[in-house]
C-alpha cells in the first residue's frame, strides 16, 4: 500500500472536521436542532410558519461561503477538487443521495457527526451502512469498470 501524498491532506481535513465539529455543536446548544443538511432542506418543502428564514440563511450560507472564501483568500491556495465524471453520473449520484437520505431519516451529516455524538443506535447503524457502501461502490468503480472494455 502506498500513501498518494499529493493528496494526502490530514490538516485540512482536521479542521474541517474540527469545524464541522464545533458549528454541529454549537448549532444543537443555540437551536435546539440536529445539523443535518438533509433535515434543513427537507424542512423547505413543507415549511411551518416561523422556521423558513434560519433555513433558507443556513442554505445561502453553504452555496457562498465558497464564493466569500474565494475572495478571501490569494488565487491558487486551494484547489477545487476535480471530478471525473459526466453530468449524468453526477445527476443519477444525487439522486441516489437524496433517496438514500430520505430512506435512511438523515444525511451524513445529521448521523454521522451530530447522532454519533447523541450515541445514536440508530446514527451508527446508518454511518456504518453509507460508509461501507462508499467503499464498496469505490472499489466497484475503480477496480472492476477501470479495466472493461467499452
């Protein structure tokens, strides 16, 4: 096994994780809610009276903070991430995403960092499932259609 170096990136990924830590926690003491991306989108489409604004804020926030960042920060130190794939396959991948939210009561997010936390059985029983799913679609992916003739 080899470690791909030029990728390898444990601080980054530490503060993110730190981040994402700390504003779930946050976000859990000040609202009283779970931080699951899937549950504040899912919340818009029937949305109760009083509960629209911190939502759609919330949104807005994640699709600019990438655009605030950008003007931040000095071009060319981070890099977006490159992906490899049609608009086709990356529609179908959000869509299994979205059913698989729907399906599961949470995104990653929503069991993975904040019902973890709670001690969830539930929340490891869902993180335990996506994660080896993830593995596996990637070993499928690249081990076994890499190599398939067209």
């Amino acid at each position: 096994m080899t470690i791909d170096w030029t990728h390898f990136t444990p601080w980054t990924s530490l503060s993110g994780g730190l981040i994402l830590g700390l504003a779930s926690a946050f976000f859990i003491l000040i609202n009283g809610r779970i931080l699951g991306i899937s549950g504040i989108l899912g919340g818009l489409l029937m949305p109760q009276r009083g509960d629209v604004g911190w939502r759609l804020s919330f949104l807005a926030g994640i699709a600019f903070a990438p655009l605030a960042l950008s003007a931040i920060v000095p071009s060319g130190f981070i890099q977006a991430p490159r992906i490899d794939a049609s608009f086709v396959v990356i529609a179908v991948a959000g869509l299994l995403v979205g059913f698989g939210t729907r399906y599961g009561s949470g995104c990653t997010s929503g069991h993975g960092v904040c019902g973890l936390s709670r001690m969830s059985r539930r929340s490891l029983a869902a993180t335990l499932t996506f994660m080896v799913i993830g593995f596996l679609t990637v070993f499928v992916i690249r081990h076994l259609f890499q190599g398939a003739p067209a």
